[in-house]
C-alpha cells in the first residue's frame, strides 16, 4: 500500500523516511527484547515481568509531547497506582525504612532491566503509531494493510539485526571450535524446534493485533491492555517454575492492573471526552487501596523469611 508520508517533514522520500524508521524501531526493539531475556535470566518471572506495567507511565509524556496526545487529571491517578503497585512487590523491606522498596527495584538487576524494557517499548509505541497515523484520515482498509506492510518490514529488520548480532558474536570467538560454543547457538533449536517456531507465530500474531489496535484508540490504552498480562506471569511463575513466595507479587500486580484500568477509562478521545471522570478514577483507585490493604494485613505472615536484609530480598528469588 501507499505509505504515509512520514517523510515530508524532513524532505524525504516516503520509502526512505519508512526504512529509516525501521533502522530506528529495529534497534529500540531489539535491544527490548535482549534486555528481557537477560532480566528473566536473572530474576524471577513473577519478580520481573510486573514491571512491564510502568510501559503506559513511560508513554504518558511521550503521547503528549510526541504524539500531541490529552492526559487527564485521571491518568495521573492510574499512574500512581501502577507505582504503589510496583513498591507493594517489595513490601517486607518496609521493615528496614519507608525507602528500602524503592530502593529494591533499583538493586534487582531484573527489574532494572524491565524498566528499561518498558522504557524502550514505550518509545517503539509511539512510532506505531505515528507511523500507521500520519497522513491524516484514510480509509480502515489502508490503515491494515500499513500494519501488515510496517509488521513485515519490523520482523526482517528484527531478523537483520539479530543476525548481525550473533555473526559478531562468533566472530569474537576464533576458538570456538575447540570451546565447543558454537553448539550454544544451536542448542535451542535441537532441543524444542517445536516451542522456538510457536512463539515466533504469537510474537508475529501479537504485532499486527498491536499495530491494529493502535489505529482504533491511543497508544497507551493498547499497551495499558497488553500489560495486564503481568498477572498471569505470577501465576505462571508459581505454577511451571515453582516460585515462592508470589503473595506480595501478585497483590502489587493486582493493584498495578487497576492502575492500567484507571488510565485507560479516564484517556480522553479525539473529542477530549473520557469514559470515566476525575471522580470516578478516584473512587477506583481508593477501592483499589483498600482492598491492597485489606489483602496485605490477612497475607502479612505468608511466606515472611525469619530475618531478611535489603541485599537478601533482591537475590533471594534470583536465577543465575
């Protein structure tokens, strides 16, 4: 289909505006994705995924600088309970200052790693959209086949970079032969080609539904909805894994979704109207506080360690 022109801003084709976005897409995304793997490599899946959830806190000033999106008093409101949410994770630390749950999340190196990924993904959003939404009005028809077009170009560009990842990777190693290491590159396709071409299939199913999405609602609200998925990862977590000690994990990521509820009901439209009001945002979060309070106290001898240091709490659940 036509492209969007992308590229009239900066007196460019629209072909080489659109490969230029891709380069840029590429390695934003591409970084993501190494930097998710590494972080659940290194921590728990039910410790590290929750903080997917501070995507929309992210995109809240990029929408509205980037995309001349509207941010209501409401979307504040979400915002704060997807932080509370993500301090709750970390809530026996209480217990050594006010500070040590912040303090916590910058110490684990998993949820370093998802915050930047969050970061990273926020800012990859806010492409799509501004890619499959430039040019103004266009028919629905169009707007898919630009998804299709933009989730194809993505998936070589993704393609591209990976390869060139791992050919500099093997070209670092002139003793791979006798090391053995070339077969670490290999090792997952041997053993679960399976399961490696399946969730290719769903990573490609979920970005053209995401690239869709975009066109029908703003950005946030697409990954607001994408990332409540974080509650699932406990429960995954708890039950493939055999993680302990997902009480704290799953009240925040409970606390964290009614954030993304809250700003995807108060996100104004294109008339600048919201589905729900500054009142409203307000009583939901106040039951949300509530009922985090109430599951804290009944919960707040599961699973309580007999000692446990700020430096023990980060590591405790970690996978090297």
């Amino acid at each position: 289909p036509q492209l969007p022109p992308v590229g009239a801003a900066l007196h460019i084709s629209a072909s080489t505006a659109f490969v230029i976005y891709l380069l840029i897409n590429a390695l934003l995304e591409g970084t993501a994705i190494l930097l998710n793997y590494r972080a659940l490599q290194v921590s728990p899946l039910s410790f590290c995924v929750p903080f997917m959830a501070l995507t929309p806190v992210f995109l809240l000033p990029i929408g509205k600088f980037f995309l001349h999106e509207q941010i209501s008093p409401g979307m504040i409101v979400g915002v704060f309970l997807v932080v509370t949410g993500s301090l709750v994770i970390n809530r026996q630390l209480v217990a050594h200052g006010w500070l040590e749950p912040a303090k916590a999340i910058l110490r684990e190196k998993g949820s370093r790693y998802m915050m930047m990924v969050a970061f990273l993904l926020a800012c990859t959003a806010a492409l799509d959209k501004w890619f499959v939404t430039s040019g103004g009005d266009t028919e629905m028809g169009v707007r898919v086949l630009r998804s299709f077009s933009l989730s194809l170009g993505k998936s070589m560009m993704l393609a591209l970079f990976f390869g060139l990842l791992a050919w500099w990777r093997l070209s670092r190693r002139k003793d791979a032969a006798t090391t053995g290491s070339p077969a670490t590159w290999t090792a997952v396709w041997g053993d679960v080609p399976g399961w490696v071409v399946l969730a290719g299939l769903f990573e490609g199913t979920v970005l053209i539904l995401q690239l869709v999405a975009v066109q029908l609602t703003v950005a946030a609200i697409v990954i607001s909805i994408k990332r409540s998925g974080i509650l699932l990862a406990c429960v995954l977590g708890w039950f493939l894994f055999k993680e302990r000690g997902i009480t704290d994990r799953v009240i925040g990521s409970f606390v964290m979704i009614a954030g993304v509820a809250v700003f995807f009901l108060t996100k104004p439209n294109a008339q600048g109207l919201c589905m729900v009001g500054l009142q409203g945002a307000i009583g939901v979060a106040a039951l949300s506080l509530v009922l985090m309070s109430i599951a804290l106290y009944l919960t707040r001898n599961w699973n309580k360690p007999a000692s446990i240091s700020p430096a023990e709490s980060c590591g405790s659940g970690s996978r090297n």
